[in-house]
C-alpha cells in the first residue's frame, strides 16, 4: 500500500523514556530543579528539547540554551543508550524492505544521535534515508525533518509533486500529534501509533487518518496489499 514510509524515531521505533529523562532530570538538577518522577517528564519525549524546557519550566532563552547543552552533555555518552527497540520492529523493517518499500527515519533528534541509535540496535541499514535535526538547532521542527525527508526520499526538488493524488503511497509513521502535522503539511498519509508517547486523544484529535495500537498490527497495516508477504 506505502512504497514510501517515514518513520519517527522516539516511541515509535524505540522506547526512550529511560534515557531521554534521565537526561532531562541531569539537566534540571545542573540549573538548580529537582524533578524526582520521571513519569512527569514524558512530555519530552517527541517535541524539539528547546520547545520543551519552555514550555514546561518557563525558561528564557539563555537558560534553555543552557539546558540544551546540559543535556546532550550526558545523552552522547550515556542517555542514547538507555534506550529499548520495541519488539518486532526489527522484523518488519525486514519484511518491509523485502517487499520493495522505501523508508526513511524522519526525527527531531539531532541526526548525529538518530544514526548512533539505529546502528546500536542493527536496524540502520533498513533505512535509504535518515534526517534529523542539527546540533545548532536547525531543522528542529517537525515539518522541516519531512521535508527534507521527503526531498530525498522521492529525488524531487518540486514540492507540488508532493501533494497530488499519487502521494497516498507515501505515509509517515510516529507516535505524537508532531508526527501527524508533518504529515499534513505535505498531503501524505499519517500513521499514528499509540503504544508510544501521545497523551489520550492526542492522535484523534491531531487528525491522524490511521492509529494503531501495536507494532503487530502496525507491521500488518504497511504490508497489506504487498503480495507475497506474509505478516508473522
């Protein structure tokens, strides 16, 4: 059904909790906030870090500049790494790349931190395409990690192409409403996943035109329509 698929990467394809709050905890406690739960700060996980410390804490610009580097300070060497593939994943991206797709990791993450997290887990090679946002804090957006994805996974430099009717065999796959508006943004199928990191509601409301409950049926939903492949 999708020849082309994007996939988020936190939520969707791993489960970063440990990691990304732990990190997260290291930066609030280096600017003076303890947070001891760290079911609190599952809202982290998805948006831009920098969105996030506003957000969240009221941070002006300079203190979120500052627990922007607190954290990557302690997630390069030990927080991208206390991280979990969820299971099954790995066995459809393989039948998924048997079966002719072509797919992409479209991620907020610094890119950097995307590729060392695929290799880790043995699943980057599935992937034509890997985009995520830079360390200077560029392209951190949801809408501009598609795009840029999309440009290079379809080798077209016209937007309009993007929007016309052949783009439902292009879909993007994650777990926040991020996910489905970057997917709107380009007139291409959103796939929400609720196993992830959503709040209850946050996909319907977002308007994905797909939601899934678990990677089983997820592996089912971009296979059908593939003949040959069996789902296992």
């Amino acid at each position: 059904m999708y020849d082309y698929i994007l996939f988020d990467l936190d939520g969707t394809l791993t489960d970063p909790k440990a990691g990304i709050t732990g990190c997260v905890q290291y930066a609030l406690h280096k600017l003076g906030v303890e947070e001891p739960d760290n079911d609190k700060l599952e809202p982290f996980i998805g948006p831009p870090l920098a969105d996030s410390f506003r957000e969240f804490y009221g941070f002006d610009e300079k203190k979120t500049r500052q627990a922007v580097t607190y954290y990557r300070e302690r997630f390069a060497t030990v927080g991208l790494f206390e991280n979990e593939i969820y299971p099954g994943i790995g066995q459809m991206l393989a039948n998924l790349q048997e079966a002719g797709c072509h797919l992409a990791v479209a991620s907020s993450k610094p890119a950097v931190f995307v590729e060392k997290i695929l290799e880790h887990f043995g699943i980057l090679s599935y992937f034509e395409v890997v985009v995520g946002s830079e360390l200077d804090g560029t392209r951190v957006k949801k809408e501009e990690v598609v795009e840029e994805a999309l440009r290079q996974l379809l080798h077209r430099e016209d937007k309009t192409q993007w929007h016309t009717a052949e783009r439902t065999d292009v879909a993007m796959v994650g777990d926040r409403k991020f996910d489905v508006e970057g997917a709107k943004a380009y007139g291409i199928v959103s796939i929400g996943v609720s196993y992830g990191y959503a709040s209850e509601g946050e996909l319907v409301k977002a308007g994905a035109d797909t939601i899934v409950e678990t990677v089983e049926e997820l592996h089912e939903i971009l296979l059908r329509g593939k003949a040959g492949m069996q789902v296992i």
